[in-house]
C-alpha cells in the first residue's frame, strides 16, 4: 500500500439529483452477480480502516454497503459495523450472508442514526450516488470528535491502453474517481490518500458479466445493452484475441481517501 499526498482538490458539488438517483435506483435490480464478479477490496485497505476503527474504539458505518463485500472484511478484523443500504435487492443479499449485521434502510445524506455514535464511516464504490454536500454533513455528524470518513473506489487501471479501451465500452466511468481528492470543508479536512494495486482473473464470460453489474447497464435499454454486450464480446474475443477459456487480467488501483472529522 502506498501513501501520498493528494492530487489536487475538487470542490464538492450538488449533482442533478435527478440523473444521480435514476442511475443508483438500477441497483434495485442487482441480482447475485454483483457479489460474484466485482472484485474484493484489497486487505491493505480494509486493515487501514479495521485499524483506525480500533484505535478510535468504535463502530464502522459502511454506507452503500451494497451487497457486503467491504463489511464482510471489516467484520472479518474484529470490527463492529452498521451497514446503510437503500437498495432493497442488495440489502436482501447482504442480511442474507451476514445475518448478525444491524441494516439500515436509508441513504447517505439522511440515515437515521445516532449523533457520534460512530468512529469510521466508509464508502465503497458509493460515495459517487450522494449529494456530497449533505453527505459529507451527516458523515460529520455521525462521527465522534477525531472520527475519520473513508471513501474507497476500486478503478480499473485506465494507464493501460487496452484496459482504457474496456472501460470506455463498459461505460464504467473509471477515469476520473482516482483523480483528486474531494473537497468537503467545512465538515472535513484535506485527506490522506491510500493506494494498492491488484488483478483479478476472469474468462471472457464473466467479464461480460462484470460489465452487466454496472448502473450504466442496468439503468439502459434493452437495445443498448445488447449492443454494448456485443461489442465487449467482439473486443475480448477477436480484437484482443481472448479464447472462451483464456484468463482475462483486469488490472486495479483501489484509491482510499482517508478523512479526519473537523470540531465543532
């Protein structure tokens, strides 16, 4: 894992809610495929968090925790965690797999919960479908005094030509959430930026169902998926040259921003 200081800073934004909250609520039809093919968090990440969590001695909050992936290593590292999920079908997975995990129906900028009555709160592969401004508010007021927001993305690493190619055919958005630290003053101060790079494996059909996964997909017509499904299948297989059983190496870069609470 390497420690930087960050790019620059992008100023927090209220996003057309509207376009935002049509592409998030795709998620309600995630099926099983979001847990089977988007990638694990890297250990390093989840041990960076798992650590300011016990030093503070406290409860995580994993908003948009989306079908577990992050929470199931957090709990794995002896943490106590509250996951946020406002999509039915992936809250449902998530109970599912981890039955002792308290759930909350309920979206970033509004959950519900105590005041302070977390350490660390997370985002992962999330924090793009809330409005940042009111967000990154009741983040500050959840968290108790020296309480730290992480927001993470897992990215394609969009270095690699071909793999930028991909990305722009998945219309996976990959090439700007690694780029510059989200500005959310006055409620937090200029974070800490924490990477790691990773590959995973996936023949050529999986990776097609990595890409059905996406909110582009899942918020799009029929015709647009079948043609973005075609294309992804004609550049694996004759572009790239993939074999139905050849192992395709996606490369990662998880980006974690680590954020310290601001008093009052």
């Amino acid at each position: 894992m390497i420690s930087e200081k960050p790019i620059e800073p992008i100023r927090a934004t209220r996003r057309d809610r509207r376009t935002r909250e049509r592409r998030a609520a795709a998620f309600r039809q995630a099926d099983e495929s979001y847990q089977k093919y988007r990638p694990d968090y890297p250990a390093e990440i989840a041990d960076a968090v798992a650590e300011l969590a016990q030093q503070e001695g406290g409860t995580v909050i994993d908003c948009g925790a989306g079908t577990g992936k992050f929470t199931d290593m957090l709990l794995a590292r002896g943490c106590e965690v509250i996951a946020v999920e406002p999509a039915e079908a992936m809250a449902r997975q998530l109970a599912a797999r981890l039955p002792h995990v308290c759930v909350v129906d309920a979206r970033g900028e509004a959950t519900g919960l105590a005041d302070g009555c977390a350490s660390v709160m997370t985002y992962a592969q999330s924090w793009h479908w809330v409005d940042e401004i009111a967000a990154s508010a009741e983040a500050h007021r959840l968290l108790a005094p020296g309480g730290h927001l992480v927001l993470i993305w897992n990215q394609f690493d969009t270095e690699v030509a071909w793999v930028h190619r991909l990305t722009r055919i998945m219309r996976s958005g990959d090439v700007h959430l690694t780029r510059g630290y989200r500005d959310l003053a006055p409620y937090f101060g200029v974070p800490r930026r924490l990477t790691s790079s990773f590959t995973q494996d996936l023949l050529p059909r999986d990776v097609m169902a990595l890409a059905r996964t996406r909110s582009s997909y899942l918020a799009a017509s029929e015709a647009v998926r079948g043609r973005m499904q075609d294309n992804l299948r004609w550049y694996l297989n004759e572009h790239l040259g993939y074999g139905e059983d050849d192992l395709v190496s996606l490369p990662y870069t998880c980006v974690a921003w680590v954020y310290e609470r601001l008093t009052p």
